[in-house]
C-alpha cells in the first residue's frame, strides 16, 4: 500500500498475470490488467476520482430527486451534492477514506454511514476485491447497525475497457429488455423497450449513452452479463450477481486519457429509488446483505 492524495491510500493486489489498484477515497477499483492489457480504465494518479470511477455508491446510487424522500411518512431532506441538477447523488460514501485490510490478492475495505441529515441510520458496510485468474471478483455488504428498519440499495461505476484497442471500435452488449426514460435532470419519468442493438452488441463509437436499464437477462448461473468486444474476439465482460438488477451505462469523452470511455454500473436500485420504491431493501436491526459483481477478460 502506498499513499497518494487525493484519492488516500493506494492498494495494489497482485495474482499472477492480473494486477489491480484500489483507492481507498470512495473504496474505487482503479485499476485492473489481466496479461499486461488494462480491463479498467485508468487515471492520473494526482488528480480525485473523475466521473466518480469505481466509486462505491451507498445506500443508494444515482440521484434522489431535490434530496427530498419520505421514509415511511417521515419527509427526509438529504443534502443537495449534485448543485447543478438540483440532487443528492451517488450516496454517502463517495468521499470517504475506507480502513483496509489486505492480503496479496485481497481486499476488505470498510466503512460506515451514520445517521446525518436526510439519513437517520447507521450502515457497516464492507467491499471486498479478490483477484481471480482472469480478472476480480467484489462482494458488498451492508449492515444494519440502526435499532430501526433502514432502506438501502448500493451501486458501483466502474469503467470497463480493452486498453489496447481504440474504444470506439469496441462493441458493447448489455441483454436489457427495459430502458429508464429520463428528464433533463436525469430523473425518471418511465420506461420503454430498450433498443434491439444492445442485446446483440452495437459499436461504442456509434452510441451516446447516460441510461438505466432494467429487466437483464441471467445466464443459467443467475449473472447478467455485459460485455466489450474486440475485433480480434478478446471480451471484457462485466457481470452482476443476484439482487443486483439493474444497471446504468454512462459513455463520456471527459476522461483523462481516454478518446471514449463507458462505465457500466451494476446496481440494486435505479436513479430515485428512495421514492419509487424500485429495488431498496429494507434491512431489519442487525440484518445483513451481500451482492456480488466482477470483471473477466477472455
């Protein structure tokens, strides 16, 4: 581990040909190559996190329309962190310097959300990164910490890619059946089929997109999985675990360093959950839950 501000501490894991670096600001996967070739894009290591890349979003990612939820009849106010937009966005945890614990292919980074305004609950969470053979597996808890019933939901906005190819050439699939139309706020206002072209795979290059979806195809083992095709058949896929069913795909040409970059985040709400209803999971005193997500490259 090494430190390095703004983004706090850094972790580097390594597991043969696959290496990955974790800042602790935000528990953000920045890093990860599988046989030399990135699979996340990277950043400058003296600058904070852009475009909230890898930032863990908890207990809810997205935006909450003008901060403003009611929690079982009480009328919450949460402060407004996107001023532009008039939101409260990507949780509570996007700032915050985790504590570590490592190992050479692990690890378990942990903090806490405590009752603040707009958010009368205490929330343990944990992320933990484990290399695998051909990329990582993360696993997120949360846990209730609260004497009363507490809503969550949690998100992650990781930037896939196949750093040696240009990234506009690559083709993206996502097996969605269900989009999120959206206002200029980026708030919900309903939903549509989403196109045709994103389940059978569309050239990145050719696609503007900052859009939920919902309504994934699993495979036989319970994952959605997406994916970054290169001409030369390499595959980056991005897949979600069970309760983790929805997700935003964001394309930017604001990233350093990158002509073209796409996160594509795996999430257990969508944008305003805390007023629909859609995905938030209300933990009893005590009780605890975990999802899973990853990245492979084959």
């Amino acid at each position: 581990m090494t430190s390095l501000s703004p983004t706090g501490t850094q972790i580097h894991l390594q597991r043969g040909a696959v290496t990955a670096q974790i800042a602790q600001v935000g528990a953000s996967l920045r890093g990860l190559t599988v046989g030399g070739v990135d699979v996340v894009a990277r950043y400058p290591e003296n600058v904070p996190t852009p475009s909230c890349s890898g930032v863990v979003l908890a207990p809810w990612p997205n935006r909450v329309r003008d901060g403003v939820w009611n929690d079982e009849g009480t009328v919450q106010n949460l402060a407004i962190t996107e001023p532009k937009l008039n939101n409260a966005s990507h949780g509570l945890l996007r700032f915050t310097a985790y504590d570590i614990t490592q190992s050479d292919a692990t690890a378990i980074l942990h903090a806490t959300i405590h009752p603040q305004t707009g958010y009368p609950y205490e929330i343990a969470t944990t992320v933990a990164y484990a290399l695998t053979d051909a990329g990582i597996q993360v696993t997120h808890t949360l846990t209730n910490r609260s004497d009363a019933t507490a809503p969550v939901a949690i998100g992650t906005h990781p930037f896939a890619t196949i750093g040696d190819v240009d990234a506009h050439d690559l083709v993206l699939t996502v097996p969605a059946a269900t989009q999120f139309d959206t206002d200029e706020r980026m708030l919900p206002t309903g939903t549509s089929p989403a196109p045709e072209s994103l389940r059978v795979g569309v050239r990145l290059g050719d696609i503007t997109l900052d859009t939920g979806f919902t309504d994934l195809a699993r495979d036989e083992d319970g994952k959605v999985r997406h994916s970054l095709t290169a001409q030369d058949g390499r595959e980056v896929t991005l897949w979600q675990g069970e309760g983790f069913d929805f997700v935003q795909v964001y394309t930017t040409t604001n990233y350093p360093g990158q002509a073209l970059a796409v996160a594509i985040e795996p999430m257990s709400a969508p944008a305003d959950a805390f007023n629909s209803g859609l995905g938030i999971r209300r933990l009893a005193p005590g009780e605890t839950c975990t999802l899973t997500w990853g990245i492979e490259l084959s």
